[in-house]
C-alpha cells in the first residue's frame, strides 16, 4: 500500500513557526479558541484530517468564541476594502441590482439588531438573491436555532478558507 503524499500547502503548513501558522489559521477564522485547537494538532497527515479537526474546534466553541468568529466577518454585500477573501466570497452580490443591494443592507441591519451579529452565511456560490432569500427566512428564526445555523455558516467558510491555504502550491 503507498500513502498519497502530503500536499505541498499542507506540509508547509505543517511545519511553519507557531505565530506564523496562528497567523494562517487566524486569517481563515478570527476566533482565537478555533486557532489554538487547530495549531495544537499538528502536524495533519491529510487535507481531510485538517477539515475534521476544524469541525471538532467549531462545535466547542463558546458563543463568546462564536461571538469573536462571526466579528471577523463583513455584512453580505459589503466586504471589506482591501479584502480579496470577502469580496471572491462574495462576489454573488457585485453585480446584484442596486434594488437587491440596497434590500440587502435593510435586511442585515434588521437581522444585526434582532441577532446582535452580523447575518453570516457560506456565500461561496451564491447569487444575490439566494442571500436574500436566506437571510429572510432566517430572521425568524429562535436566537438559539441561529446561533446554530451560524455554527454550521461558519464551520463551511472554514473548510472553504482552509483548503485554500493547503492547497496552494507556492
């Protein structure tokens, strides 16, 4: 039997000093609890041993860590200035009408006063209007159903975000 090599991210992931590694992985997620968990288990054998141990870290979370990981994200239509990471993720609301951008904005300031955080969905993928849809349906929802909702949000981000990072070749 022949093991698949380590992918060149992944290793060089595996070996990089500690802030630097914190750094990576803090770039991916802002919630310092879900980084030291992660930078505790390397080295990772695998890409898939690395994802499973970012959905172990996201389950455990605190709401007070939740709380600090939903805080490094930008409302749904607009990513910060200088972020290339929330404007690719987001790029199912750039070309949105400006109907369906300015709706967007009175939904999200609704949903931030309801919720206290920012409506965080995976919008990888998404056009403008399927974050509309999202976002009202959730609104209604019980603040502990969407703490959960979020959970799961953040836990598809995180994947998305890490296998970015192993699998870069340079």
């Amino acid at each position: 039997m022949t093991s698949t090599p380590t992918p060149p991210g992944l290793a060089r992931f595996n070996v990089l000093e500690e802030h630097a590694a914190f750094a990576a992985l803090h770039e991916a997620c802002a919630s310092t609890a879900w980084a030291r968990r992660l930078l505790a288990g390397r080295p990772y054998a695998t890409p898939e041993a690395l994802y499973s141990a970012s959905d172990t870290a996201m389950a455990e979370l605190s709401p007070a860590d939740l709380a600090e990981a939903m805080a490094g994200h930008p409302p749904i239509g607009r990513p910060e200035p200088g972020d290339p990471t929330s404007a690719r993720e987001q790029s199912g609301m750039a070309g949105a009408a400006e109907g369906l951008k300015a709706e967007m904005l009175e939904l999200n300031l609704a949903y931030q006063e309801r919720f206290g955080h920012v409506f965080l969905i995976c919008a990888t993928g998404r056009s403008g209007e399927e974050m509309r849809d999202a976002v009202k349906e959730r609104i209604g929802n019980a603040p502990e159903q969407e703490r959960e909702i979020v959970r799961t949000e953040l836990g598809k981000i995180n994947r998305i975000r890490l296998a970015r990072l192993v699998e870069e070749d340079a």
